[in-house]
C-alpha cells in the first residue's frame, strides 16, 4: 500500500489514475493538516503553492516522489530532493497551450486597455477617448525564451499578422527554421521591439534580465508582458520605467513574491495584472494532473518516469533494454562495496560488447547506488548517487569498449581504493542471470546473490574440505561453491553461496585456518 499526499488544489478528474489504483490511498489535505504523520507518505503531488522545502523534505522520510502538477519547479529545492533521493517530476507540457493563450489575452487586453474599460463601464462612465489602443497587427513582438510557451506565443502573432523576433541563446538554427523564425541577439530584440514577452525559467541567468540597462535599450512606449516567472523583470526597475514614462504597460501574470501585496507596481493604471492564471484553465488542469498522476502510479510500480527533473529521462523501450544491466551493476556495485572496505578515490567502468550501445548514465547511477549504500546510513538510490559519489570525494567514469572478451556484454570495474585496486568483471546472460566472472585479478563464474563468502588462500589440497569442515560443524550449508586460481600452487579463490548469513566469530575461526589470506562475508 502506497499513501500519497495531494496538498495543492489538483483536478480531481486528473488524479483517477490514483484515485482508483487499489494499492494507493490519496490524501487530499494541506501539509500543516497532516504534520503529526508526514513520515508516512511515499509521494507528495503539488502545484506552486506548496513549498517543498529541505525541512519538509526532512520530515516526509517515506518520501520518494515529488509530482509537480505544472512546469515550474521553483518552488521544490530540487538539491534538497536529489539528496535525500526524492525523485521529481513535473509535467512539462500540459499547461502550454493555456499560458500560450493567456500571455496572448494579456496581449490583447494591454493594448486595447481592456481592463480599465471594464473598470470604467463598471463604474458607470462611458468615456471612449480615453481608451483608445493600438492594434498589434504589424507590431514587432520581441519573444525572449522560445521554448514550449514562447514558440506558442510566436505562431499565435504571426496569425495577428506581428513580426516576430526571438532572442533564446539556447536555440538551435535548426529548430529556429523548423518553426520560421530568426534568432536575434537579446540587444536587437530589446531595441526593435514594441511588445517584449518573457518566457524563460527564472534562473542566475534570466533574474533581472529586463533590469535598468536593458530596459533602457528598449523602445520608448514599450508594452511588456511577463506570463513566465516574477523576478525575470526586475520590479523596481518597471516602477521607475513607469513613471518615467518610457514604458507604456505592463501586464503581469507572475510576481516575485506571490501574492503581491500592496506592491506599488499596482498602483499603476497602465499595469495589468492577474493572479498566476496561466494554467488555470479546465483543460490545462486536467492534461498536467494526469500527466503527474501517471507518472507517479508508474514511478511506483516500478517502472520507468519519463519526466524527471533529477533522473536521466528514459523511455519503456529503452528501460526494457537496460533493465539487465541496471540490476547486473546495482550488484557488482554491492559486491565490490563489500570487498574494498576502505576509502575509495576512483571507480572506473568499462562498458563491452551489447551493453555499450546502450543509455549507460542510468547503469552506472544503479552501480554507484549499490557501490555506496553499505557505506553511507541515509537514502542512496539512482538520484542521489552521483551526488554523494562526488561529496565523498570518489570520481567515476565510464569507458566503451567493442572487445567484449567471449561474453556477448560485460561490465567491468576498478576500484581505486587507499590500499589497493579492486577488479571484478560482470556479465549477464538471458534467461539464465547474472553472472560475475573475473574478481580481484581470478577468472571465475558466481551468480552475485544472497549470502556469499570470500575467501582467498594458497591453491593446497584439503583447502575445500577445512572450510567446509568449520562451515559444517557451525550448521551452515553451502549452496553452491566456485573456485578459481592463478597458478597451480599459486594464489587461488573460492566463492561460496551459503544458505544463511554468517556469525563473525565464524569468519574469524576460517580467518584463523593456515594458508587462508583473508575472508570476506558479502550480502547481495
Ligand atoms: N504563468 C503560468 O501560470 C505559467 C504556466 C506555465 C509555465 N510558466 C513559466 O513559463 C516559463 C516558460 O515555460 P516553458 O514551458 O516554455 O519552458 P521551456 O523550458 O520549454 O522554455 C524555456 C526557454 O527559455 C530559454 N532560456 C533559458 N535561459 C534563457 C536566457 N538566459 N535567455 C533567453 N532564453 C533562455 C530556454 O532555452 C528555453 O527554450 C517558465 O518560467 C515556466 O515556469 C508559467
Ligand atoms: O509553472 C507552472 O506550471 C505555472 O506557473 C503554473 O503554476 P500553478 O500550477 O500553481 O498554476
């Protein structure tokens, strides 16, 4: 049974995916109503009210999934989340069309001053010469950001018949001719423009992009428009541009600290503004709660997200592909753990053969995962690894290989440890399993599962019978037994499955046998 906390208003129709899933209860409350029991939920759905804060993180220590119902994810400590190992995800599209359609009645309604007509009918007045507006078609529109909702912005003025110029640095020319526009730097869309939209994500980058200077760049009786993200136009900045009278409107969707308050933004007639609609329409609702519900539903039976914020993005058929090779790594990364306990400064991976031609980054997290999880106490799983990988000072990286030495796929690693340097090679065969088949510089062939036991001594006859003698005499069954060696007489290995885990007294009494190197208990 799964419990998921829904604590923003999320469209109910959208939410049946989990409504009606028998394993899942749904909650619908605020977090402040459910703080005694935070603990409890496996996964947190909202929009951008809820503050997904590192101390709400903290508390929600079931916690696995983070469903954004919207794009922006501003409002969830995306860091926080990824330390913890909280995977988020948003849904990307589903709001588009609405905030596309929004920033266009915006639009509209700034430069044909719609509201203060409303006002001013309302209020009895009927005063025609005083609003009297401007028509867009013809008007050079400045798009700055053209990703989903920019580019819907761009189609829409180009039916108004506008001149569209579009500034996003990260804009390819092939995407730019795919949809008919021209790139342009941000310096000639500020100066040829009579309305600017902003459509970018607030980041270091875009906050005050539309500042004093850049503002200044623009044309006298600018109008702009901000359906994106408050904080992209620098508020004080349009205070000043107001009543200077360079700019000649404003129409806000987005504040930088919402709601607004008695900001004196609104205390101009020539600024309009809305509560953060942009998604607020039926439809918009209806396809992000579905797409969150989804996901989560799937997230939750195991099976692949496609719209992670923290997670490489990786579809069914490719998570199908892979799925061997992630548990194959998971396990050689547990294995190695165990085996080099001491600090570790570099893991380097070498993909070979079938395997190589896959999407790796995903293999590898699912390897560091397993590598880090019998060393550190909190969460570790494919979100966080990396990151912990890195605050604990151990580099990773991967290799290609074609020659996969006989095995059709291998994954091979080193670990480069303070005393020493660890090799163990894995492969995985269909409809038979996992196999490891080199470890420590041995040629061998162990299924890494269960409860294993290492032990390396000198290749001398009537090895195999003393440790089956200690094993035997302590009521510990050997399941199955690999040996491996060097050299006749040499260095030589045996890997046991056992069919419970071991006492360390009896690891110590094996330790103790004449000609055994060392001894390793190993839980896969
Ligand atoms: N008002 C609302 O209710 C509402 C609804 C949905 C989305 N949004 C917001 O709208 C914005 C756009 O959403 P989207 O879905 O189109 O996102 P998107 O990721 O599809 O597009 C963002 C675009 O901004 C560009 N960009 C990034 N940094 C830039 C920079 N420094 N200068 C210029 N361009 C830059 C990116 O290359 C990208 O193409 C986001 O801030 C989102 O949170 C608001
Ligand atoms: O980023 C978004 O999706 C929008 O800002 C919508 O936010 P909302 O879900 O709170 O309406």
């Amino acid at each position: 049974m799964f419990r998921i906390l829904v604590s923003d208003a999320i469209s109910e129709e959208g939410l049946a995916p989990l409504l009606n899933a028998e394993h899942i209860e749904v909650v619908q409350k605020k977090v402040s109503d459910v703080e005694e029991y935070l603990d409890q939920f496996d996964a947190l759905l909202v929009r951008s009210a809820t503050k997904v804060t590192e101390e709400l993180l903290a508390k929600m220590k079931s916690l696995k999934i983070v469903g954004r119902a919207g794009v922006g994810v501003d409002n969830i400590d995306v860091d926080a989340a990824t330390k913890y190992g909280v995977v988020v995800i948003n849904a990307p599209d589903g709001n588009t069309i609405s905030t596309a359609e929004h920033t266009f009645a915006m639009m509209a309604a700034l430069v044909r001053h719609i509201p203060q007509a409303h006002v001013s009918v309302k209020s009895r007045e009927w005063n025609r010469s005083a609003f009297v507006g401007s028509e867009l078609y013809g008007k050079h529109l400045g798009v700055i950001g053209f990703g989903r909702i920019g580019s819907e912005v761009a189609k829409r003025a180009r039916a108004f018949g506008m001149k569209v110029h579009v500034y996003d640095p990260f804009l390819t020319k092939a995407r730019a001719e795919k949809i008919g526009v021209e790139p342009c730097t941000l310096d000639e869309v500020l100066s040829v423009s009579d309305i600017i939209t902003v459509h970018t994500p607030l980041t270091k980058e875009t906050k005050g992009l539309l500042g004093p200077k850049n503002l200044a760049k623009t044309k006298k009786g600018v109008y702009l428009i901000n359906c994106a993200r408050g904080g992209i136009m620098d508020e004080q900045a349009l205070v000043a541009f107001l009543e200077n009278g360079h700019v000649a409107g404003v129409a806000l969707d987005v504040f930088e600290q919402e709601p607004p308050g008695d900001h004196p933004l609104l205390a101009f007639d020539n600024v309009i503004v809305t509560p953060h609609l942009g998604a607020s329409t039926v439809e918009a609702q209806l396809h992000v709660a579905t797409q969150v519900a989804e996901e989560v539903l799937k997230f939750l039976e195991g099976k692949p997200v496609t719209s992670s914020i923290n997670l490489p993005t990786l579809s069914k058929e490719v998570y199908e592909k892979i799925q061997s090779f992630y548990n194959l790594a998971k396990k050689m990364g547990t294995v190695a753990s165990q085996y080099m306990v001491e600090p570790v400064q570099e893991i380097a991976i070498t993909y070979s053969g079938t395997v190589a031609d896959l999407e790796t980054t995903f293999i590898t997290r699912s390897l560091l995962a397993g590598f880090l999880k019998p060393r550190v106490a909190s969460t570790v799983n494919e979100v966080n690894a990396a990151m912990i990988a890195k605050e604990r000072g151990i580099v990773f990286g991967e290799k290609f290989s074609t020659n996969s030495e006989g095995y059709a796929n291998s994954i091979a690693l080193t670990i480069y440890g303070e005393k020493q340097t660890f090799t163990i090679k894995g492969t995985h065969i269909p409809n038979y399993g996992d196999r490891i088949v080199h470890f420590n510089g041995f040629a061998i062939d162990f299924a890494p599962e269960g409860h294993l036991l290492y032990i390396q001594h000198h290749d001398k006859p009537g090895m195999i019978g003393q440790v089956g003698k200690i094993l035997g005499d302590h009521q510990v069954n050997i399941a199955t037994m690999q040996v491996g060696r060097q050299a006749v007489g040499g260095k030589a290995i045996m890997m046991l499955s056992l069919d419970k885990p071991l006492a360390d007294s009896i690891v110590e009494k094996l330790s103790e046998v004449t000609d055994i190197e060392s001894v390793k208990k190993i839980e896969v």
